[in-house]
C-alpha cells in the first residue's frame, strides 16, 4: 500500500448522559492507506458510526472524543480548532450520509449545492465550478449531467439522490471519505453500480475510504481490509479475504455464519445467541463471552489485541486458529 492516509490511535467517544457513562468507542485503533478501501463492520450500536463522526468532528452533546490521536496525513484532527476542521470538512475529508437528504437541501437545485461546495473550498471562477459539478455527476454515472443539475433533490430517486450526495463527496477530491452506510436503503441492482462506481474512484484517484456497514456481502465485494467492531472495541482487523475466509473472533464468525446464504436451504438460520449488551452495563472482561459459545472462566478478564499472524489482529483469549491456519 501507499503512504498511511489516516491512522487512528485508541480512540475513545464516551456519551455523558443522565443515565451513566456510555462507551461508545472505546480504544479503537486502525490504518487506512492512500487508496484503500477499509471497511467497518458489526451490529448496530456496535459504535462504528460514531468511529467515523468522531473522526470528522460532528459528535454532538452529550458526546465527546476523551482519549486517543487521529493522525490524518501526520496531523492530530483533535488538535484541530472547529475553524480548522470546517475548512477540512469536504475539502480533504468528506462524509457520505445514510441518508442522503442529510447531504442534500430540498428547496435548492443540485447545481446550487454542488457549486457552493466547490467555492467553499477552492478559489475558481463559478463557470468552472459548475464544470466540476458536471463532471462529477458523469462520474458517478448520471446521465445528462448538465439537466440533472438544474433539477431538484425531489425530482431525484433515493438512488440517484445518493450517487449526487456521493458525487458531492468527491466534487474536491478529497484525501479521505467516510461513508455511513449509504447504500443500505437501495435496491441490490443500484447497489451494485454505485459499489463498482465507488471502487474505481478510489483506484483512481487515490481517495482512502472507510466504508461503514453490517453487511458483509458488500464488505467482501468491495473492500480491501476490514475491522469488526463489538461493543465500543475493535475484535478483528485484517486483509478481507482473511477475515471473512478464516474468521479469528468468534463473533466474526458468528457474524458469518449469520449470512442467509451460507445456510443449507430447509436448515434453520444460523444466529448469535443473546443481544449485544447496554453500554450503559457492560459486564466486566469480554464483552462477547455471553453469547460466546468458546467462552471460559479466563474471559473474566478484558482480553488485549494480539497479532496471531501478519496483517492480522485479534483480541480474544480462544480464537478460531485452527479454522485460520
């Protein structure tokens, strides 16, 4: 891989609410290269959308990064000022909404929104910025670019809406995109494009990005490397055809073993046992161990991230080496 884009560094969100301390993310540590494509898996409330909102900066009140560096291109962003940040926002770092109405204003056009968000950052004259709009909609594979941009977020499907917040992403080229989810509320066949579009950019361009998801499928298609997230904590990192071929953590595994697909048709579905623990109560040691069918009297104790074998990591008293050898 190129040179390292963004390194994170046991990175703590806590959420100071009424009802306790919640630990949202809770150590997180990982790499993303120049041109890499990271992805981010685990159930919900597993804290990887926080991961990545506490990377851009918008952890709202109760919420607050307490511990941990964000190294992006050697820099620490929690050393940044806001002013600093908002000047990072969309020109070098970039976020892609679940919902692309977050990104998107209903009541003005596209070439409106897309043009502000090139003279916002740069200093070039208006015509080429709606050149660079233009462009960036073909990219993205919308066609008749230059009509699309007159039109309204309304007159746009839930799929072309997300491919303008997308293209809006890329309008400056920034170093670094974090993507939460935005494929989840498409159709498979506009998945798909959107995944195989997404993929080529980053090839091209060099853009790191970390793609943050419960689905492994889309993982295992368009990814490069992948952390699995538990509870606040990162349980598994590594290349993805790894992680997915020859899971360590038993969660991972229970994660696979969870894909309809990997179920013999008139079987039951696989599942995890259990639900994933309040943050607001987690038991003391591995959070996982009960629900963990490997689970011993060691897992009282909160394991550490170990590095069984190269590029791999793991933070689990018993992993599955023998399923990984």
């Amino acid at each position: 891989m190129a040179g390292i884009t963004l390194r994170v560094e046991d990175l703590a969100t806590h959420f100071f609410t009424k009802g306790g301390l919640i630990k949202a993310v809770d150590g997180v540590s990982f790499t993303v290269h120049r041109g890499e494509i990271m992805g981010l898996v685990g159930e919900s409330g597993s804290g990887k959308s926080v991961t990545g909102f506490s990377i851009i900066g918008l952890v709202d009140q109760p919420g607050r990064v307490v511990g941990g560096r964000l190294l992006f291109n050697g820099e620490d962003l929690l050393n940044k000022s806001e002013d600093e940040m908002r000047t990072l926002r969309g020109s070098r770092i970039a976020m892609i909404f679940q919902d692309p109405m977050m990104t998107l204003n209903p009541v003005l056009r596209i070439d409106t929104q897309m043009i502000e968000a090139v003279l916002a950052h740069q200093n070039v004259a208006k015509d080429k910025a709606r050149r660079m709009a233009r462009d960036a909609l073909g990219q993205v594979g919308i066609a008749s670019p230059d009509e699309r941009l007159k039109a309204y977020p309304h007159q746009f499907s839930g799929g072309m809406r997300q491919r303008v917040a997308i293209a809006t992403a890329l309008l400056n080229k920034p170093d670094l995109i974090i993507a939460d989810e935005p494929t989840t509320a498409l159709d498979v066949t506009i998945q798909g494009q959107i995944l195989h579009e997404v993929k080529n950019l980053c090839r091209q361009t060099g853009t790191a990005l970390i793609w943050i998801t419960h689905d492994l499928a889309v993982i295992a298609g368009l990814a490069d490397h992948v952390s699995v997230m538990y509870a606040g904590r990162v349980v598994e990192d590594g290349p993805v055809d790894d992680v997915l071929d020859r899971p360590l953590h038993p969660y991972s595994v229970g994660l696979l073993e969870s894909v309809p697909s990997r179920n013999r048709r008139g079987q039951r579905l696989s599942q995890i046992p259990g639900m994933t623990p309040s943050l607001l109560n987690l038991p003391a040691g591995c959070a996982f161990k009960a629900r963990c069918p490997r689970a011993g009297d060691d897992c009282a104790a909160l394991p550490e991230i170990t590095a069984p074998a190269p590029d791999r990591q793991v933070r689990c008293f018993r992993p599955h080496f023998e399923d990984a050898a």
